[in-house]
C-alpha cells in the first residue's frame, strides 16, 4: 500500500492504526536521523533484515519515504517494495508522489491511499475538539471547521489545542475567529517547502481559482506548468478534495497562498453567503459561472453571475452574465418584464460598442416574444453572415431552451443544435441538446429514439456530464417497460438535482413523466388506512388524518430515511442512492442492509394503529423506495412546484390574476427552510438553496403583478417577504424600491435604498 499525503494529513495515524490491527507489525520512521546517507542506509537493511529470520514481521510500514526518493539508497526501497506478497505486507507513506520505479517494483497491484482519502468527516472534527481540547464542538461550527481546512487533520489538531483554554461558551465564537486568521501558517508553510519551488510558484498563481482544472491552469501556467501541478496535486502531495469531480484547495491554504504572494488573501474566498464554493474576482466568477452552466449547475451558476454584476470594470463580461441571468429567470417572471431588460440591455450593447453581443441579445428578444418564428434564425443567419460563429451558436441555444420550456422544441432542431456546437469543438455542451433530443425522439414515438438515447449515453460518458444523464433516464423510461419507469424517473430527479438543475423543464418531459402514472398504477385506496400528509418547509412533519406523528421515539437513521424520501414528494428513490447517502461509510451490501434495519425500525417504533396491514408508510417499489402519499399535493414541496407552474402557465396567458393567485397559494406554502433539522447535509443543501431562491423569485413576481393589478399594499407585502425570505439576492431588494418609489412612499424607498447597501456593504461588493 502506498499513502502519499502532505504533512498533517494523518499518514502517521494511519499507519499506527494499521500496525495495531495486525500481528508482527513495524513501523519505521525515515526522520531526520536518516537525513544522514549513512543513517538511511543502515534503516533500510533493518528493514529488509526484518522479513527474514524467525522473527519475522509481517507487515513493516515505513514512514517518510520521500526522503530515500531519489538516493542512492531508493533502490533498497525498491526490494523491499518487490517482498510485497500475500504474507508480507509493505506500508510505503510519503509526502511527496512515489517514482514510477519505485511503484512498478511492487510484486502486486498496490493499494494507494491519497489526501482526499485521509479528510475528516464533521463528527470526526467534532470528537477531535473533545479529545484534544476538552470541548465538545457544535456540529454546525464543525461542519464550518471542515469547510475552511477541507478536513485536513494537522490544522484541525492545531485548532483544537488552541481551544483548551478556552471557556466551553466561548468555544464556537473563538473557532469563527481563528478560521478567519492565518491559524495555521506553520503548518501550511512546512507543506509548501515540502514540494518542488516550481509547484509552490504555480499553487500561488491559481490561488484565485475555486477548482484547480487542466484547460484553466494551462491558460495561466502552460500546459507544461499546469501538467506538473495536477500531476502533484492528483499524487497526494498537495492537500485538496474532490467536489462532483473537481480538485478543491482548502480554503485556508489558498487565503495562505494568497498572502505569501504578496496579494490579498480575501480575494481568493469573495463567494456570496447562500453558495459555500470560493470564488476569485469578477472576471474568474464569470468564467466560473459558464463552467459550472455547461455542467448543467443552474443554481451553483446564479451567485457567481451575481457576483460578476456586482463588481464594475471596464472589460467585464457584465453584457453576457446579464443576458444568462435574464434567460435563467425567463420562465419565472412575466413576459413583459424580462423583454423590457433584454431591450436595455441591448442599447446597453450599442452604447459601449459591442455589436456582437448586441446581435445575441437581439436574438434573445426574438426567442423569448411571440415574434414569428423566423425571427431568431433571421438573427442567427445574420451572426453567420458575419463570422460570428459563438454568437450565432448561443442564439440557437437561447431559442431552443425556450421552446423547450414551452413544449415546442423537436428532435430536429435538437439535432440541429448539436451539429452547430460541435463544429465549434463544444463537445460538452453540445452533449446537452443531444440528450434533450433523444427525449423528445422517445416522447414523439419516432422509431429512431432508442439510437438517439446511445448516442447520448455515449456522448455523456465521454465528456463525463453525469446531469446529461437525468433527460437519457426520462428518455429511456418511455421507451422501455412498463416496470423500468419509476425507477427511471426517481434517478432523473436525482441526477437533476445533483448537477444542480433547478428542475427538469416540465414542458420537455412532461410526456414521459406521463408514463410515471400509468406504468404503476396506485392500489385503491382502503377506506381504514389515515390520510398522510407530510411537510418539508421549516422542518419536518408528518401528519395522519391531520394528526401530526411523534417521531422522537423512531431512530435517527429512520427518520433521515423519511426526510429524504419527502424531499422527493413521493417519487421513488433507488435503495442504493438511499444507501449512498445515508451510509456511505458503509460496504454496498452493509449499507443496504442498514436501510432494510431502519424501514423495519420505522415501522415498529410507530403506533399500532399506523403500522397494520392497511398501512405502509414507507412503501417499496421494485428496487426503490418513496413515501405512501396519496397524491403529489399531500406534500408541501410538490404543492408548491404545482402552484409555481400553475402561475407560470397563467402568465403565459397573459391572465395576471390567476398568476397572482398561483403565486399566492405558493409563498403561502413557504414558511421557511427545506428540512432545516438536516444542518449541512450534502444531499438536502442543494434543495433547500434551489427553494428559497425560487420563493424569493415569486414574491418579487407577485409584487410586480400586485403593481399592476392596482394593489400598492399588497406589492409592498410581497416585496418585503421576498427580501424576508433571501436577503442576499438582488433583485428582491431592487422590487421593494421599485415598489416604494411607485406607492409614493419617498421615505421608505430611502429607507429600504439604505438596507440595500448595508447587504452589499456586508457582502464586501460597496
């Protein structure tokens, strides 16, 4: 086994956590003795010396190996590496990656163990505070503990020890403090000096970006530079994490990196509140929010847009990350609205010179309006005329997104679509309409839809967009049987909600979706069994013929397992994602048996009257699970979907009062947080972002309507709770003025224009 981590990582406590589990175990420690040629050599014949003689160890971990790497004496390593066999075991630990000699020496496929693999977990940072220091940590300051070190285990010791004087009251206010301080500059610095100067030149280079990717970091290394840098980074000696795939610095190394050169380390963590990602400056967060929006993260995109708007500079991008904010919000907010900003910021486009982008913008009032048909590929055709290759490229995406949204995009045009963008080498993004065209091939009944899904299964698998998978597993569910389309559909809903798509465009899908129903019919309801209802927004309820269910008495894995199961409103959620989540410590077949403990826990540990034969409250569907909800609206999460699409159709049709009253009925189902019981949980945060966001967005819609439907003070209410609900988005604040300034009142569009300014203040953007 071969653990290459940096310093602190925890090699050394694994490998004494490894030689206490075994018989005939040593451990030898290459430390500064062995610096000496003479010290060194005489270690390493201990070592071999060890595997021979009566008695023999059998598994002799060596600690320190970069020192030997690249002596004289790295050939012994070499032989001790090749006594590797089924009854002598070898732990090879260093700082730095091993030499290909030294790995091809092994007799056997090693095992290799890297910083990502040494991270602490929240509960780990936790007991960690209490065994070093005395004090036990809140979870909710661990979890922040783990984001600014990323779990390495050095800083998070140093931390702990700092707090042994610390009062047990004042523990979480003097963790805040010190995570913002440069703690752990030392240890910080003896992993730098650890690696090659030409890497520690390139960490300060890239400090700035929130992921460390090859295209990037050649356009600001070389690809030489950028080649030697991933190179360590993916060998274990710089400590990161791996996010949905992307390599990710601790953030306390970066704002480190930062101040060692010379520049301001709080540039490299400028990232709004509601998005735990760090950012680099303006022209880095645009670039940031186009990588993440060609992954198919919508909602991870949003901030980082903001973020570019709200720093002004001669050359920014402002143009274009307005025109993607606009396009984003397009289907949640009247018509007349985004066409009146997509016109200002077309002379916008003008007024500064910018043609081209002024074209696109054009092409995006003709996608969005009821402009006949042929207006956007007036305005492609004439990007094409001029060269304009992107921009025509980007219009016809624009017009394909919205008639998707609508239900009047083909799979020709699809078709048409990808053909642009790989001639243009966007492999990735074209991989997108590519996928939304094999669903709209299923959902016509075309007999070329089943070529089309493998051509998008292989295109996905290539460019590594696991999203692009959510419109192959609709599109396979209406072509497949009956029996598949649960299964299908709930892994849809997850794979959209892990890439970070709001939701799947409901219009697109809505055929397939259709299937969901009729493929598994529900049994007839027995008139003995209660009716459940259940509750997600400002924490967790289930009720019974409206009675609410004491869930103290179930167990805390059982309990997680019905939040989960409510947060996808009665979908069913396939076991092993189930076991994924919840387990993941766990073996698959661990894992799956601990969801079969906990469903049966569940049921034994409610009331006899709720678990009889008439009753299942967690219902098992092939190989999946959901909650035995009657019908979608007995969740507050569905019925909130339902009412936001109800209003968005009435907008559609120009019918501002049953818009209001859909937008209404919405907000009066939003009483706070998605399951807010959950903390930091991985798999609820994203929803519970994609929600807020989406009722801020309908209360600064409804205050709009309310304007126009004459009522000043019902605009004013909506607007206050759009604020009320996300503090920290714009475009809530710039309403409530907008609705002050009409009502006539001066001196609470002052007041609020303050407010404003305080949160832009707040978030360092004024």
């Amino acid at each position: 086994m071969f653990v290459v981590a940096p310093s602190g990582a925890g090699k050394s406590t694994l490998l004494r956590r490894l030689s206490k589990s075994r018989d005939h175990a040593v451990i030898i420690h290459l430390g500064r003795a062995c610096r000496d040629p003479s010290g060194l050599s005489a270690a390493l014949d201990v070592a071999i010396a060890g595997f021979e003689g009566a008695e023999a160890f059998t598994t002799l971990a060596i600690d320190d190996v970069q020192i030997a790497t690249g002596t004289r004496d790295e050939p012994a390593l070499e032989r001790i590496a090749a006594r590797c066999d089924s009854e002598h075991h070898v732990i090879l630990a260093s700082r730095l990656p091993l030499s290909t000699e030294l790995t091809n020496a092994c007799a056997t496929e090693p095992d290799v163990v890297s910083a990502p693999d040494l991270v602490l977990r929240i509960d780990e940072v936790a007991e960690a505070f209490l065994a070093v220091g005395g004090h036990a940590l809140p979870l909710e300051t661990a979890s922040h503990v783990v984001f600014e070190t990323s779990g390495w285990a050095g800083p998070v010791h140093d931390l702990a020890i700092q707090s042994r004087f610390i009062d047990a009251e004042a523990l979480e206010n003097a963790v805040e403090v010190a995570l913002q301080g440069d703690f752990a500059a030392l240890r910080l610095e003896r992993a730098l000096r650890a690696l090659p100067p030409r890497v520690v030149r390139s960490l300060e280079r890239t400090s700035a970006l929130p992921t460390l990717e090859f295209g990037t970091c050649a356009r600001l290394l070389g690809a030489d530079s950028a080649t030697e840098l991933l190179e360590a980074v993916d060998g274990g000696a710089v400590m990161h994490v791996r996010q949905f795939g992307s390599r990710v610095l601790p953030p306390i190394l970066r704002r480190h990196l930062r101040a060692r050169a010379g520049l301001d380390p709080e540039i490299a963590l400028a990232s709004p509140p509601p998005i735990g990602v760090p950012v680099g400056p303006w022209s880095t967060a645009f670039d940031d929010a186009m990588t993440r929006l060609r992954r198919g993260d919508v909602v991870g995109a949003v901030p980082l847009l903001q973020l570019a708007l709200r720093t002004p500079a001669s050359d920014s991008p402002h143009p274009m990350a307005r025109l993607a904010l606009l396009m984003i919000r397009e289907q949640l907010v009247p018509r007349e609205t985004t066409l009146d900003a997509l016109a200002a910021l077309e002379r916008d486009c003008v007024a500064l010179g910018r043609d081209a982008q002024a074209r696109v913008v054009r092409g995006a009032v003709a996608a969005t309006s009821d402009l006949p048909d042929r207006s956007a590929p007036e305005v492609i055709a004439e990007c094409d005329a001029r060269g304009e290759a992107t921009g025509a490229a980007v219009t016809a995406g624009l017009q394909f997104v919205v008639r998707a949204r609508r239900g009047r995009a083909t799979a020709v045009q699809a078709s048409a679509l990808t053909t642009r963008l790989e001639r243009l080498e966007l492999t990735d993004v074209a991989a997108w309409p590519r996928a939304a065209g094999a669903l709209l091939a299923a959902a016509s009944g075309s007999v070329d839809a089943r070529r089309q899904i493998i051509d998008a299964e292989t295109a996905s698998i290539a460019t590594g967009l696991d999203g692009v998978r959510a419109f192959i597993d609709v599109a396979r569910a209406r072509v497949g049987p009956a029996t598949s389309v649960p299964a299908l559909t709930a892994s849809a809903r997850r794979r959209a909600m892990d890439a970070g798509l709001p939701r799947l465009p409901t219009a697109l899908v809505r055929g397939a979706l259709a299937g969901e129903a009729t493929a598994a019919p529900a049994a007839e309801a027995d008139p003995r069994s209660p009716h459940l209802t259940v509750s997600c927004f400002g924490g967790f309820r289930l009720c019974a013929d409206g009675a609410e269910i004491d869930l103290r008495i179930v167990r805390p894995q059982a309990r997680a397992l019905l939040r989960m199961l409510a947060l996808n409103a009665g979908a069913p959620v396939h076991r092993e994602l189930i076991a994924d989540i919840l387990w993941a410590d766990l073996g698959l077949d661990s894992a799956v048996h601990a969801l079969h403990v906990s469903v049966s826990s569940l049921r034994r540990s409610l009331p006899a009257e709720m678990v009889g034969a008439a009753v299942s409250i967690v219902e098992r569907v092939g190989e999946a699970y959901r909650l035995g909800l009657g019908d979608r609206h007995d969740c507050d999460l569905a019925d909130f979907d339902d009412r936001l699409a109800e209003a968005a159709a009435a907008k559609v049709r120009r019918d501002s009062g049953a818009a209001a009253d859909g937008l209404r009925s919405a907000l009066a189902r939003y009483v706070g947080d998605v399951l807010p019981e959950d903390g930091p949980a991985e798999w609820v945060t994203g929803a519970r972002e994609r929600y807020r966001v989406r009722a801020a967005e309908a209360a600064s819609s409804l205050a709009h309507l309310e304007l126009r439907l004459g009522d000043a003070r019902a605009a004013v209410a909506a607007a206050s709770r759009a604020v009320e609900i996300d503090p920290w988005l714009d475009e809530s604040w710039r309403t409530l003025v907008l609705v002050h300034r009409r009502s006539g009142d001066v001196v609470a569009a002052a007041r609020t224009e303050e407010g404003y300014r305080s949160m832009r203040v707040a978030l360092g953007v004024d």
